[in-house]
C-alpha cells in the first residue's frame, strides 16, 4: 500500500529573474515502512521537493499536482490541518544540522517542543519523553545533555538530536535531508547505523549525495535531475543495471569507480534545455533528444527510466 | 559571570579617569573666568576684591593639576564640590535633575518600545507589503525630523490647539500631563531607529534555518515569530536599545529646554552659561559613569540572552 503517492508535482518560485522550476513534474510514491533514496547534484531541487511534501514553503510558491498521504491529498487540506500532520506524521530532519537548531532554545526544549504540541502531554512528561529520545539516539548523560544549548554539541551530536526531534512524535514517515553530509566517516556509519535501527518500522525519504549510504539504507533509488527523476528502481537495479547516462555518469563519478566527474554544468533551472533536460551533457545525446522530452518509461519490472537511448 | 562583571568594573577606572581629566582641562582652557561672570553685579561692575576672595575660597588660585588632585581625592571620598553659583553640593544638584531625566528617558523609552518592537515585527512578517513600506517611510521620516521640530509640531498641537495638555513645565514632580509630550518626542524619534532595526534583525532571523525546522515540527507561526524568532532578533535589538537608553539618561538638551523639563543636560548646559565649572565637572563625570555602566548592562544581558557567549570564559 502506498503510504505516499505524488502526482504530476511542480514546485515553481517566481523570482526577479524569472520562474525558478525547482520541481518540475515529479511523479513517485513511498510504500509503509519502505526507505526512499532520492540522489542527484546539488541544486537539483531535492530540498524543495522535500519541503514540498509538507508545504514548507513560502506563500508566494506555485505548487501544482496532488501529494496524497494516507488517501489525503495534503496540496488541498488547510494550514491547520497541516500543521497536525507536520512533526506527527510526516517529519522532516532538515539539512545542515548547525544552522537548523535554534542557537537560543536548549536542545531538550527543542524537541519537548514538538512532544507538546501533539501529544498534549504536560511540560514535565514532555521533558522527560525528550531526554527518553536523546537516550533512544544515543546522547550520553541524555538528562543533562537536554538543558545545555546547541553550540555545546559536536556535528554528529548535533545531528542525533535532529533525528531524536524528528522521531520524537512517532512520525509514519520521514523525510531525511542529507543526514551523513559533512560527517567523517566513523560518525557517517554510526548515523546510518543509528537512523536505520530507529526508522526500521517506518517509511522514509531519504535525500542524499552519498550513494553509499543510500545503497546502505534503502528499498529504492530515484536519481534526480533538474527537477524532475530520470530513473528509479530497487537498489540492486541501479548499481548492477543503471539506464540512464545520468546515472552511470553518476556512478562513475563514486571513489571507487574511477572519479569520473559527469562533464558539463547542471542547467539553469530557470531556464531549461529543450528536449532531454540532460542533453548538453550527455555522451549518447541523439537528434530526438534535442527536439523531445523524453517520458518515463518502464523497462523491467519497476525500474523506470527516462531516455530515448535506454 | 561574576568574575567577568568584576573584570569590566576595573577596566572602567581609567576610562572614567581620563574623562575627568579632559573635561577638567577642557573647562580650565575655555574662555570665561567663573569668579567674574559669577561676581559681576546686577550693575554690570565687577568688584576685583570679591573675585579674588572668591578664588581663593573655591582654590581656583592653585596651579590647575593641584586643583585636579584636589578635586579627584574630594570625589574618591564620596563629595563632588560646591556649586559656585548656589554654595550648595553638587551632588545633591545632579540627584535632582537626574531624578528629572531619569524619568523622562524611562517614559520614552516604554514609548519607544511600545511603537518599534510590534511595527518592527509586522513590517518583518509582512515584508515588502504596503504596510511595510509606509512604516518604514515613517520610520525614515521620524529619523530624519530633528526633535526640536517635532516637540514644537507636537507642543502646537496638543498643548494649543486642542489643548489637552500642558504646554511645557515639570509640574508637581513631573507628573504624567507633563511628562507626555517631552516622553513623545523623545520616545518616537528614538522607536523610528528601533522599529528599523527590529524589523531588519526580525527579518534575518526569519530567513534563518531553524525558523524551517520549527516550521517543520507543527509549530503554530504565532509561535515561530514570538518565540523561534523573536528570542533571536531581540539580542542585537537589546543592544541598540540599551545604548539608546544610555544616551536618553544624559538628558536631551533640546528636548529639556523646549519642554522647560528640568533635567540633567539642561543643568549641564545652565552650568556651562554661567561658568559654574565646578557643576560642569561633576555632571560631566557623572554622565560618563552612567554611560559606562549602561554600557555594561547592555553587555551583561546580551550574555544573559545569547547563550552562546553566556559560557564563553571572559
Ligand atoms: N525559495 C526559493 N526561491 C527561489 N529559488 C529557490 C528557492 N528555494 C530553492 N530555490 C532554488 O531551487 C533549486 C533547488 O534547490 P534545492 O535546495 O532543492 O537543491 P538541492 O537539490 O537540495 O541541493 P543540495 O544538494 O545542495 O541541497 C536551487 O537552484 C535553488 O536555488
Ligand atoms: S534522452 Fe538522449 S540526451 Fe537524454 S539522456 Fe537519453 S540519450 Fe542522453
Ligand atoms: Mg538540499
């Protein structure tokens, strides 16, 4: 059963320099308990697409398509109602843990916080659950660790605490923006470690740069470009069978397999090529890719993919 | 934190000491000998015997560092001199006329704050909005009105037109009909810098990532602005207004003499006029005491509100 499903999603910001279309047509969904891997260069528009899920994003946005959660189509419903499923049962780990807790709020406030607002527990019960999710993602001495102040807490700490505040309402889904980025590697594997043992009985979006880790965490892949996804399928598709040039660009590009850099420059997303968004950069590129876009198309059993040379 | 506080007090010593030292050779050098202007009579005839009488028995015979020590080990015992021009201790003048501008700065200030702190938050919100922009247009245009203009503007029309209040004067005590329109001119030309700078800091705060992150937790945007956002933005906020208040307790010159408000830059200019340098010194001391420790309150409560220097080891 799909816990998730996103139909024809554009997310488009007007700007001063134009229409930036950061999400444009995206179609996928996320079954219970299943861990979505969402990969692509940065400024792809992952975030936003995140974001975009529990509309967390400013007003003047236009959002086209329809988010269903759990038979809801969450793009229709009000922004109270919003605000119930947000924290409760859709939560999001924001990217960049420094700047993503509050610097003036301790940390076991931060997430008692949203224990209150959901759960209408009262401050001391809430508090107490708080120091109990600390414990859960492993911060030693966790009652006395609530009342001291972000800056007091390393990267990987911090990034703990991110995932306790996430997991503190019991969330039916998370949606994990690069939670390993810019950790060293003992750390990474303690995270992933981490979040794999504390979202097992959930499902997940997990946004990330690190194929590795995503090969670690999740049921399937989506790689993401300029906006929209050009190939998903089960993790073993995609490292042993890739389609999309984009893909194997991608996985050349990895440490272990040569450090290939894809050539060439992610296009604008205000204005994008005609034809095959990859087109400029591909090594394949056809006189049909110029002219169409190409549409997803299924090549085997769920593993789709969007190329006229596939 | 005691520690620090200590360490901020002993550093003031010589800041305070060179204070005087300028001020006292600043009034030494100034053109105008206090013992003529204060012994000329109704006349207009100075009596050279009582001039002299009058140095000797105020020291202003001795040579100027001696008159210094003098002074500084009079002051270090608790006693700021005699006014020449009323024999009566200084001290007991600044009190007074302190206790005048203490007043007035407090009322501009609750002015202040209460006109910048919700303008500036909703020009922040609503950025860009018409709303924010004819605030910040009046906002412009109550920094660049100099405050003469606006007591006048404001003493014309409450005090003559309508008639509602006192034109100008201190009342019994400085009571609350004659303290409004003194507090006003001085409380909105200071909420027009103050509602710029809430708005801006509000403004950065809001772009900030946690501000998403509570955004992400469910929590209510009445919250994300008073709590989230606000305990952010206030910190450089009570700064500004911290040294704002500072300045407002040194007496305003302009607004206490319009107002006829007796408070303590009035006494320093009155002093000035009539060479009463022994006034003139100790308001000038007693001035950059209070600025000084102003100035260290600010500091200790932008420690208090930002826990992120709250431990740093000063
Ligand atoms: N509010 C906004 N207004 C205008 N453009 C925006 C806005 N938010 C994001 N963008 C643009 O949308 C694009 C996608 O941004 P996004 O943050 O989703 O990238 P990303 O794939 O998450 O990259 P990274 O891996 O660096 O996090 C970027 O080009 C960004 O500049
Ligand atoms: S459609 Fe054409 S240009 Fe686009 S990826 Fe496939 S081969 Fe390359
Ligand atoms: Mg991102």
């Amino acid at each position: 059963m799909n816990l998730l499903e996103i139909i024809d999603l554009k997310t488009h910001f007007p700007t001063s320099n134009g229409l930036v279309k950061a999400v444009d047509t995206i179609d996928m969904s996320i079954s219970e308990q299943e861990t979505f891997g969402l990969i692509g260069e940065t400024g792809c528009g992952k975030s936003v697409l995140g974001h975009s899920i529990i509309r967390l994003l400013q007003s003047d946005t236009v959002m086209k398509g329809k988010i269903i959660y759990k038979g809801k189509n969450l793009l229709e419903i009000s922004e109270a109602e919003m605000r119930n499923i947000r924290g409760e049962e859709i939560a999001m780990i924001l990217q960049n843990p420094t700047t993503s807790l509050n610097p003036v709020i301790t940390v076991g406030e931060q997430i008692a916080e949203a224990i209150r607002l959901h759960q209408r527990l009262n401050k001391k019960d809430a508090k107490q659950k708080a120091i109990e999710m600390l414990e859960a993602v492993r911060i030693p001495s966790p009652s006395q660790r609530a009342n001291e102040y972000p800056h007091e807490f390393s990267g990987g700490m911090k990034q703990r605490v991110m995932i306790a505040m996430g997991l503190a309402c019991d969330p039916a889904l998370v949606i994990a923006d690069e939670p390993t980025k810019g950790l060293d590697v003992t750390i990474k594997i303690q995270i992933v470690e981490l979040m794999k043992e504390v979202t097992a009985q959930k499902a997940m979006l997990l946004i990330t740069h690190d194929l590795g880790v995503a090969s670690e965490m999740c049921d399937r892949i989506a790689l993401m470009y300029a906006g929209e996804l050009v190939e998903y399928a089960s993790v073993i598709e995609i490292f042993e069978n890739p389609l999309h040039p984009y893909t194997i660009g991608f996985l050349d590009s990895l440490p272990g397999r040569g450090l290939v850099p894809i050539p060439g420059m992610s296009p604008s997303l205000i204005d994008l090529p005609d034809g095959c968004r990859f087109h400029p950069r591909c090594s394949h590129v056809m006189e049909i890719c110029r002219q169409k876009h190409p549409g997803m198309t299924e090549m085997k059993d769920g593993h789709f993919v969007r190329c006229f040379h596939a | 934190m005691l520690g620090y506080i200590l360490k901020r007090i002993f550093q003031l010593i010589p800041a305070l000491l060179l204070v005087s030292v300028a001020s006292f050779s600043i009034i030494y050098f100034a053109p105008g000998d206090p013992a003529e202007t204060l012994m000329t009579g109704p006349d207009g005839n100075v009596n050279p015997k009582s001039v002299e009488e009058f140095r000797t028995k105020m020291g202003l015979d001795k040579p100027l560092h001696i008159q210094y020590l003098i002074w500084l080990n009079n002051v270090v015992h608790g006693n700021f001199g005699y006014s020449y021009r009323t024999e009566k201790p200084v001290f007991d003048h600044i009190k007074t006329s302190f206790g005048a501008t203490f007043k007035l700065a407090v009322v501009s200030l609750i002015i202040s704050l209460i006109i910048s702190i919700p303008l500036g938050i909703i020009s922040a919100i609503k950025h860009n909005s018409g709303l924010d922009i004819s605030c910040m247009v009046g906002a412009s245009l109550g920094v660049s009105m100099p405050n003469f203009w606006l007591g006048l503007l404001l003493m014309l029309l409450f005090g003559i037109y309508l008639d509602w209040l006192p034109v100008a004067g201190y009342g019994t005590g400085g009571d609350l009909e004659h303290i409004i329109l003194p507090a006003l001119t001085l409380g909105t030309g200071s909420a027009a810098v103050t509602a710029r700078l809430m708005r801006s800091s509000m403004l950065e705060v809001l772009g900030q990532d946690y501000i998403l992150t509570a955004r992400a937790k469910g929590v209510p945007e009445w919250m994300v602005i008073g709590k989230h956002a606000l305990k952010n933005a206030l910190i450089p906020f009570v700064t500004m207004v911290g040294l704002n208040f500072g300045y407002l307790l040194n007496g305003s010159v302009v607004v206490e003499t319009i107002f006829g408000w007796p408070g303590i830059g009035r006494l320093i200019v009155d002093s000035i006029n009539m060479r009463d340098y022994m006034m003139v010194q100790g308001c000038m001391v007693f001035v950059a005491l209070l600025f000084v420790t102003v100035n260290l309150v600010v500091d200790i409560s932008y420690r208090y509100l930002d826990p992120r220097i709250r431990y740093e080891k000063a």
